[in-house]
C-alpha cells in the first residue's frame, strides 16, 4: 500500500489552493489502494523562524515532530501552495526550515562537503496556483519555486523525482475553467502522481 502525504501550505483555508488539495485528496480516497496522511501547515503550532541557524538546536514542538514522522513514512508527498513573489509563503519556508534539518532529513559528513541524503526513494509532486500565466512563470521568470524545490530543498534530502502542476492565472478565471482544474486533480489524485 503507497503511503501518500498530503502538505497544504496556503494560510487561507477558503483560497481555490485548499479546494485542490481537497479535490486531490478525494481522488486518491477513490483509487483505493493508498494511505493518506496531512499536514495543514497554518494549522500546526510551530515558531517558524529557524532562530539559530544550525549553530544551535530549537526545541522541535509536537506539532514538528508528528510532521517529520509523516515525511519519513511518505512514499510520496503532494505539496500545495500558492506562489507569492516567486516563492511559497513565509510560514511554509519556516516548516521545511524547521522540519528538514540536519540528523533528521540529512547528514553532514565529517571532513567533507558532502552530505547524506535521509528521503531517498520518495518522489513528490508539487501544486503551486498563481495569478500570473502559467507560460509567463515557466518561460520569462524561469520557474524559480520549481527549481528551488526540486533541487536544493527536495533534491538536498534525496528526493529525487519531483514533477510541479501550476494552475494560473486564477485572478480572471471563470468559474468553468476552476472546475477544469478540480477536475483534473481529481485525476492525478486517483493516479496517485
């Protein structure tokens, strides 16, 4: 049974972001032959500031602790948020800055530059929504979310196929093409992609 973790790191739980991720989520409940388990990011309670770098350790709250154990148990993870000037919001930085940290998602190696990577073998797919067209974020802005996940966050800790799914612009759609896009994360949902 693939073990599917679900991450939504829009803070508005009535934004058009949540409503895939629940669109998603019911189509993976149809397929059947999955787990899934979730992490609402605006729900946990966490400091999100990284208040010592790696000099120095911050207490992990519980809220962390259960979500690194679901990370760990994760074949694949799903990550949903919208793209605001050119990244995810602050509170879902703050999760990976606290959650994929040195001993948990990889190791330092002594005297090296190198390091070991702990999520080898899961693979993810991220959802970003935004205002801007999707051709614009990938062909003049380079689709800097994008690489900046797949290579030096999920890339760093051994997560090596990453696929992204952007959904834009969402401010002039009409109600019609919205339902397009439930549908088709429906889709991948039951695809479990």
């Amino acid at each position: 049974m693939k073990n599917i973790l679900l991450i939504q790191g829009h803070p508005d739980p009535e934004s058009f972001n949540f409503a895939l991720y629940a669109a998603y989520k019911k189509g993976v409940e149809a397929s059947g032959n999955t787990k899934i388990e979730e992490i609402i990011v605006r729900d946990l309670d966490f400091n999100p500031n990284l208040e010592y770098g790696y000099r120095k350790r911050t207490e992990l709250e519980p809220d962390l602790l259960e979500s690194i154990e679901k990370i760990k148990r994760a074949d694949h993870i799903v990550l949903f948020f919208p793209v605001w000037w050119g990244s995810m919001p602050a509170i879902l930085k703050g999760f990976f800055d606290r959650t994929f940290l040195p001993t948990i998602a990889f190791k330092k190696r002594e005297g090296s530059v190198w390091w070991d990577k702990y999520f080898t073998g899961k693979s993810a797919r991220v959802v970003t929504t935004m205002d801007q067209p999707t051709w614009f974020y990938r062909w003049i802005n380079g689709r800097p979310t994008y690489h900046a996940l797949k290579k030096l966050t999920f890339g760093f800790v051994g997560i090596s196929k990453v696929k992204m799914t952007t959904i834009g612009p969402l401010r002039l759609s009409t109600v019609e093409w919205r339902e397009k896009q439930l549908a088709k994360m429906a889709k991948l949902g039951r695809k479990n992609k």
